[in-house]
C-alpha cells in the first residue's frame, strides 16, 4: 500500500477498526512510513483525548436559541425578489396550460381529395383506352384508376 491508500484508511487504523488483509497491509505501511506513523500515533492521541472527555446532555431548551440565531442572519427579501417569484410561477403556469390545451386539440382534417376535371376528348382517350386494356384489367391499373375516377358517381337509392 502507498501513502494514498493508507491515508484515507489512518483514521479507522487508529481506531482499531480495519480488520483481515486491510489491517496488514496497513499496518506494514505504518512501520516503513515515519509520516504515515505519526499521524497514526496522531490520532490515536485525539481519540483518547476525546474518550477522556465528559458527555454533557443539551438543554431541553437549546432549540430556541439556535432558532432565534437563524432568523437574525436570514437576508430580507426585497420586495422586487417576491413579485419576480410570482411572476415565473405565472409564466411556468401559463405555459403548462398552453402545452395541455395543445396536446388535447384534435388532429387536423384530411385534405380533401384532388378533384380531376377531364375534357370530352381526354374522356374519349380514356374509355378507348379502357376498352383496349379491359381483356387485362391489371396491365394498366393507373389508366383504370384514372378512369374510375374521371367517371360520374353513380346515383344512390335507384338500384336499392
């Protein structure tokens, strides 16, 4: 172990506290590093001086004063520091409400499909055309799209 191992590890060396291989180690390193021993000894001199000290009970009226001692070194808030407060919790309100009222909206329409307008001529290309690939209806299935399309709905309630 270097010195950065065992310093971090001095304190519970000094208490007694390593235990297995940690303790060993530890203790190996003590003995070869002077710096490592007397902070140890160091310690261990704190401790019993701090074991030889009396335990004394805190007054059951200790809080008061510790309170009391607060509050006097709280810092006054400025009358500008409140409004500015109220004002970002009014922003950060505003703002939620705008982002539910978004997200609940409803989705838009579709847009409505093209209207196709074709002339008599075109209309008489179509069906020659129509009538021409009929025999394969899939051989040219933009044409019969096209077709379908370009000819009048058919009335509702006649056949029914």
């Amino acid at each position: 172990m270097n010195c950065d191992h065992v310093k971090k590890k001095l304190a519970a060396c000094a208490a007694g506290l390593l235990r297995g291989r940690q303790a060993r180690r530890a203790a190996a390193h003590i003995e070869q590093c002077p710096t490592c021993r007397r902070e140890v000894e160091r310690l261990r001199q704190a401790g019993e001086l701090a074991s030889a000290l009396e335990l004394e009970e805190p007054r059951r009226d200790l809080w008061p004063a510790v309170y009391a001692q607060i509050v006097s070194r709280r810092v006054p808030q400025l009358a500008w520091q409140t409004a500015a407060r109220a004002v970002a919790g009014l922003a950060v309100t505003l703002a939620l409400i705008m982002a539910g009222t978004w997200a609940a909206r409803p989705p838009a329409p579709a847009p409505p499909a093209p209207v196709v307008e074709v002339d008599e001529a075109a209309s008489a290309y179509l069906g020659q055309h129509a009538l021409a690939a009929w025999r394969a209806p899939l051989a040219d299935p933009a044409a019969l799209g096209v077709t379908l399309a370009a000819a009048p709905a058919p009335e509702r309630g006649r056949d029914q």
